[in-house]
C-alpha cells in the first residue's frame, strides 16, 4: 500500500508578511509647501528658479496650442494647470538620472534642458523622437499609456546592476494606472528594489473618463502599498511640494532605498488635447475651482509675501517666456528639412532583411526622382 505523509491537524506556521505595510501607507492629506510653515524653510533661489520655470512652461503650452491652430502641430496635449508636477519633477533630478516621460510631459523635458522646438518635432510628424534621448537622458515622449513605465525599471535595474548612480523618473497620468504595464513595472521594480520613481499625475480625467469611474482604489498613491513600495500624496499645483516629494524619493532610491508611487493631485485645465471639447464631460464651476488653486498664483503668492517678487522681477520671468514662445514660433514656421532616409536609421541595431530591402527600394526611388 503507497504510504502517506503524516497528516498535521494544523496549518503550517501562518504566513507573515514580509513588509510592515504601515510605512509604505500615503498620509491621505497630499502635502503641501505653499502657504503652511514649511514654506519659510524652502531655499529662495529655488523658489524663483520655479516660479521662473512654471511661467515659461505655461507660455510654451500657450504657444504649442496656438501652433496647432496654424497648421504646424498636429495635435498638442497641453499641460496648463499642471506646470508644477512637470517643472519642479524635471528640476528634483540629477543630470546623470533618466527621464520617463508621457505624451504631456513636454514641459519635464524642456525644463530638463531639452531645446524647445525638438519637444515638438514629434508632434509634428517630422522625425522619429525628434531628439537624442542619450544626450538629455530623456527617453521618447511616449504615446501608448504606461509602456514607458517597464522601460525605466529596466534602464534603472540595469544601471543597478552595472553600479550606475542612476535613479530613473517615469511619469504616468491617472488613466495610465489601469494599463497592464503599469503593474507590471511597479511589480519588477519592487521586487528588483529598482532605483525608479513613479510619478502619476492625478489630472482627475483619462480624456472624458473621470478617475471615479477609473479606479476604486482609497487613492492612486494607496496602490503602491500592494507592491510593497511606500506611496506617498502631494498637492500637484504646489511647485516647492512637489520638488521636495520627488527629491526624497530620488534620494531614497539612490540609496538602494528602492521605488516610490507619489501620486501629484492636480488638474488638466483645458481639453484632453487640441481635438477634445472638454465641456461635453465637465462643468465650468470645476474648472472654476481649480483655476482659484493655480500653480503660478500659488507660488507668485509665496514670493510677494517673502518680498522676494516685485514687479520688475515678475516682467523679467514673463519677458523670458514671450522670447521663448517668439523662438518656437519662428522655429515651427520654417520648413523643416527631412531626409526620408531616415526613417530607417535608429529603429533597429541591424536592420532586418525586409528593411534593408524597403531602404534599397526607397533609395532608388528617391534617385530616380533626382534625376528627372
Ligand atoms: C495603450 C493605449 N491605449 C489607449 C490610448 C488612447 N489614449 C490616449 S490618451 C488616453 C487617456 C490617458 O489618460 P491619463 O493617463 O489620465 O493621462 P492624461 O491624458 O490625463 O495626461 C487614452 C485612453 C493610448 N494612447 N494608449
Ligand atoms: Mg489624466
């Protein structure tokens, strides 16, 4: 007769959970810098530098918008009410770590040094990502939600492995949160203790869909805990909040500390993008309210107080952003000179044999036309 194990009366010794999940918790108020006591600690130079940034980055918007309106853009996804989480997360990073961005976060990769008008390349249709993301460490601006997001644990585990100093900082919306990838970036990245920082820009719509009907979830920040990752909350629009939020999670996964969820409450204040009519989904008085919580008011609020912003020194701020968007016009008005080569150039380390046959064809075709 085949012999059984010993049967126990008892379950083996329970399960414990390897993480205490009560530090990883977000503290459900998002924190906030601006107008609370820990203002007065905030460094000056830094607050200008952002005040600086955020209205640069709102005439940008302004001007891509207006771009679109003229033929020269396609389509634009404005980030307006927004600039804070864009600026000061750009800002919170060292030159040496790698930006994850998201079809909006076009302001993240200018105030990172990128040139304004390459930010527009792609939008316009003209040449792949329209930069070098080796050179600015910034990653294409990607338009299928969340796919960005595995990408950077990868750059970041890898530049781990390689004893890299490198902290990745992926950016995501609200509606990028359900995407597969998003779980599974947060998954790796936990369980690898990746030097990556997520950051979800709450903007309260995924188009027309409201974040109520997105998720269920006590808050986007709260997810983090079921990864084993701490999350943390900060009001979107507070420039000097945000900075300090990403700064500690940079630091911290510098530190081989591992990844943080910070959830950024904010608000999209115009439509989806250029092609959306934003009042078929949500009312004016929304719009309203957030519009009395700007990020620019915020911080120019902060500094008048301080006495660190008078009237010469905001017309300078606002000078530097009229001859930035005067530069990006004239930029987008001449045509751009593109060599139809190039499509094949940087897809493939070694082009497949189909490509490199398509190239032949294309190469030909393009001589013929030369000649004649
Ligand atoms: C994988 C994928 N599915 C669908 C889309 C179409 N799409 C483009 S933007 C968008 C909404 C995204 O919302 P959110 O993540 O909140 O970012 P936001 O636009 O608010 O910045 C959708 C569904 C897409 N780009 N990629
Ligand atoms: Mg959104």
């Amino acid at each position: 007769m085949e012999q059984r194990g010993t049967l126990s009366p008892s379950p083996p010794p329970a399960w414990t959970p390897r993480t205490d999940p009560a530090p990883l918790l977000p503290d459900p108020r998002p924190y906030r810098v601006l107008g609370t006591d820990a203002a007065e600690k905030a460094d000056p130079a830094l607050l200008l530098e952002l005040y600086d940034q955020l209205v640069r980055g709102r005439r940008y918007n302004a001007q891509a918008t207006a771009l679109t309106r003229q033929g020269r853009l396609a389509v634009y996804p404005s980030s307006t009410g927004q600039e804070a989480c864009e600026v000061a997360a750009a800002l919170a990073l060292e030159e040496r770590d790698w930006l994850f961005p998201s079809y909006r976060d076009t302001l993240a990769a200018v105030a990172r040094g990128l040139e304004p008008v390459q930010a527009l390349t792609l939008l316009r249709g003209d040449w792949h990502t329209g930069y070098d993301p080796h050179e600015h460490r910034i990653a294409p601006l990607c338009t299928p939600l969340a796919t960005q997001l595995p990408h950077a644990v990868g750059l970041a585990h890898a530049a781990r492995l390689k004893g890299d100093d490198v902290v990745a900082l992926a950016m995501v919306g609200d509606g990028g949160t359900s995407e597969g990838d998003f779980h599974e970036a947060l998954n790796f990245a936990a369980v690898w203790q990746a030097p990556v920082v997520f950051l979800v820009q709450n903007n309260g719509f995924a188009i027309s869909v409201p974040l109520a009907k997105q998720t269920a979830a006590p808050s986007l920040a709260h997810k983090a805990v079921g990864y084993g990752m701490p999350g943390r909350l900060v009001d979107g629009n507070d420039a000097a909040a945000v900075y300090e939020v990403i700064g500690d999670a940079v630091r911290h996964a510098r530190a081989g500390g591992g990844p943080t969820l910070v959830e950024a409450v904010t608000y999209r204040i115009e439509a989806h993008t250029n092609a959306d009519d934003a009042t078929r989904y949500r009312g004016a008085g929304e719009v309203e309210a957030w519009r009395a919580h700007d990020p620019i008011t915020l911080l120019e609020r902060e500094l008048t107080e301080r006495g660190l912003l008078d009237d010469a020194r905001r017309q300078s701020a606002y000078d530097a952003a009229e001859a930035l968007a005067a530069e990006l016009r004239d930029r987008m008005n001449e045509e751009p000179v593109l060599d139809p080569m190039d499509l094949f150039t940087h897809v493939y380390a070694e082009q497949t044999t189909q490509l490199r046959e398509q190239a032949a064809q294309l190469r030909a075709e393009l001589e013929a036309e030369a000649e004649r």
